[in-house]
C-alpha cells in the first residue's frame, strides 16, 4: 500500500504495544464478538497448543470499518499486524495496496506449508483471486444471504409454513397472507445492500457495475439502477409501504427482531445460523434465497459476504513462517468443517463441505447446505463472481441512504438508484485517479 495512498484514508484506532514472548508471535487483528469471536479465539487457542513455535495473538478491533482504518493506522505507524482481516468490501482497496500487503500464496508456500489453490471453493476463492490466478488473501469467513423462516409466526397467521417461498412473486403472496392473518412483521432484512442489490444482481446474473462488477479493471461505473434491480426495489417500497417490509437498519438491526420471534421472514446472511439456532425459542427452518422467475438467468449463484485475513507487510521472516503456519491450520478438514458447522458460515474449501456431509450434519440440521448448494450448483459468470469496487465501503453508505428514501417513499426506486450510480460513481472516479 503506499504510503501517500494510506494517508489519505481516515484513520482512528493506533496498535496496542506488543509485550515480548519467548516464542515467535504472530498478531491477528479481527472484528468479531459475541460468540464468533469465541469461537476465533478456540481456534487461536487450539492452534497455540497443537505446536511450540508460534504464538498466535487475537485481538478483536472494532467492526469490520474500524478493524481496516485501524490496520491502516497501524502501518502508517510502522505498527501493522502480521494478520489483519478485511470485510469483502475493502478486497480492491487491499489489492490496491501493494507496498503494505504480501500475497498469501506466497506466504503459505515460503512457511513450507501445503497450498493447493483448486481446493477452495471457486466461488470464494475467485473474490481473492489476482487476474493472474494468485490467490492475495485467505478466505475465511464467508457467507452468503438466505431465506429464515420463523414457522411459528407462519401457523399462528393461519400461512401454511411448508409454502413455496422460491420466488419473490411466492414471498409477495404470502407476505399478503401474513399480513392479513394479523402478522405485524411479515419481512425484515440485514444488511439491504449486500442482500437486495448486490446478490440480486448476481442472483439474477445481470451486472451491478461495468468491466466485470470491477473485476476487469478500476475504470468501472456501478449500474445498480437497471431494469431488474429497480423492479425488485419496486416490488420492495410497495411492501414498506404497506407494512409488510419492516426496515429496521442499515446492518444487522433486524437480527434481533427475527431471533425474538417478532418477524415471520428474514433474509439474513447464512452464518445468522450461530445466533439464531442459540437464541430462537421458535421453530426455524432456512430456505434459499428467493428470485424473481423469468427475470435475467435466475437463479444463477449468490455472492459472498464476510472477510478474508491479508497478511501485512514489514515483519520478519520466521514471523511470516508462522503466520503461513496458522493460515494453513485454518484452511484443514477439521478446522474448516467445525467453523462451517458451528457458524453457517461456508466451508471454504471442497473437502471441508464434503466432510460435513459424511458426517451426517446436513441430514441432523435441515437447510444447513442450503447455503453451499446455492454458492455451488451453478459456475460463477462475469456478473456472478462478486464486485471489485474501489471506495465500496463508503459507496454502500451511500446506497444505504437511498434505499432509505424509498423505504420511506421520499424516492421512487429509480430515482434513487439513478442518484446512487451518481454519486457512488464519483468514488470510484476519485479511486481510478488514485490508482491507475
């Protein structure tokens, strides 16, 4: 990354000082709490006593915008830790960065460790994947949305909770239903941007930006407001408006109103699995994310969300051997379908998925494959592999505040999307100047 590049990010958070251990440490700086970030430090842990060389040290550091800004004041400061996860939004920023980050692969195949590319699921490894082919950061968590069902909410609206929910013209007829058996919170959503434009889009394999989603270049402008994705927004502020879409917030705000059992349907990202399977006092089960039939190539593949861990530049050697050491313990069988299990979030390799699989996991918890199989069925296209957009993080803020005036009714859903290609185009105008 260079310097002046970094400079001209905001930046809040500095490094704790680093206390000095007898073995060599290895600094993973993550934004996790609550019980994923439990499980992250099991997985620290375990990975501490399985061998006597490394010390891996985890420290959670806000959210996932502050963990970035608070790895890129860190290596102004000369501070960096080795590891440093990054929401997938912030990959073509990273990838922009090539004084502060050293590629994984290379990494992973200096530590001496086994690093075989193929075995991630292509449709994760692609997101983090160079045009050349070289993999630059490791995947690790990574989701994509679905459909939750509260079955309760279902029978008590006299909706039949078995009912075909595939697509969205299903989900409006019984968001009618449901509303009309009393139901107060037919429909909530997490993360709107993510769930509602940018996997819409892939979904329905129609592009969300130009060159490849951003793939094929930074000289890319969004094209968030076509025809297929305007119709579902549409189709969406008509539900707000008639109390059957309850807008809650910009993240995961309506998380809480799904796991206490006050909304019928969510959709959520697959890794909401962990929270409502400790939470909900209900019956759930877990659908594909719906399409709109006879919209584009629907259904053609989900995207990904979550993070992926980039190791940073300016350490050691032997700090590097270690920190490919734990990657390549992250990456196991065993690791990976025990994370996949516990969390909802995707195994990031074939192996892993299948190992669940023998293991009887997805025959004991229905609709955890859900997931897998909506990521796998189909090979990923142009429109399908994700988005490479430079300055994404603060272009959703801006899709968000759309979105909200047409949740609102202040816009109609072109005029929104109209603005938000507008203004998110500025940004990435601004990122082409930065970065040629």
């Amino acid at each position: 990354m260079k310097k002046s590049f970094i400079g001209a990010l905001a930046v809040s958070t500095m490094l704790s000082p680093i206390a000095a251990m007898a073995q060599t440490e290895v600094h993973f700086w993550h934004a996790f709490t609550g019980r994923l970030g439990e499980l992250v430090a099991a997985q620290v842990e375990e990975f501490n006593a399985s061998q006597d060389d490394y010390t891996v040290v985890q420290t959670h550091k806000g959210n996932y915008s502050e963990t970035l800004n608070a790895g890129i004041a860190a290596f102004r400061a000369g501070e960096q830790p080795h590891i440093l996860m990054v929401f997938e939004v912030g990959t073509a920023t990273m990838m922009a960065a090539k004084g502060a980050i050293r590629p994984v692969h290379e990494v992973m195949a200096n530590s001496g460790a086994t690093f075989e590319p193929d075995a991630y699921i292509g449709a994760v490894k692609g997101y983090y994947t160079s045009t050349e082919g070289d993999m630059l950061s490791l995947p690790f968590n990574s989701s994509t949305p679905v459909l939750w069902v509260n079955r309760d909410a279902m029978e008590a609206a006299g909706v039949d909770p078995d009912t075909d929910l595939s697509t969205w013209q299903n989900v409006g007829t019984t968001l009618d239903a449901l509303k009309a058996g009393g139901e107060d919170c037919p429909l909530v959503t997490a993360w709107q941007s993510w769930i509602h434009l940018e996997n819409l889009s892939a979904y329905h394999d129609v592009p969300f930006a130009s060159k490849d989603n951003g793939f094929a270049g930074v000289d890319t402008e969004l094209m968030l407001n076509g025809e297929a994705q305007v119709a579902h927004l549409n189709a969406m502020g008509q539900w707000a408006k008639d109390g059957k879409f309850i807008y809650t917030g910009r993240r995961n705000e309506g998380g809480a109103n799904f796991r206490s059992g006050e909304c019928a349907l969510f959709t959520e990202s697959s890794a909401g699995y962990a929270g409502i399977k400790a939470e909900a006092e209900f019956d759930f089960d877990v659908r594909p994310l719906p399409y709109w039939e006879g919209v584009g190539n629907a259904p053609q593949n989900t995207i990904i969300g979550g993070a992926s861990l980039w190791v940073m530049e300016g350490h050691e050697a032997e700090e590097y051997k270690g920190a490919g050491t734990f990657l390549s313990y992250l990456s196991s069988s065993d690791v990976q379908a025990k994370w996949h299990q516990d969390t909802g979030y995707l195994p990031i390799t074939t192996e892993a998925g299948e190992a669940t699989r023998a293991a009887g996991f997805y025959d004991e918890n229905p609709g955890t494959d859900v997931a897998v199989i909506q990521m796998t069925t189909n090979q990923p296209t142009a429109n399908s592999k994700g988005l490479r957009l430079g300055s994404f993080d603060q272009i959703r803020g801006i899709i968000d505040e759309e979105l909200e005036g047409i949740w609102s009714g202040d816009k109609t859903a072109q005029e929104a999307m109209d603005s938000a290609k507008e203004r998110g185009d500025a940004l990435l105008r601004r990122f082409e100047a930065a970065n040629r």
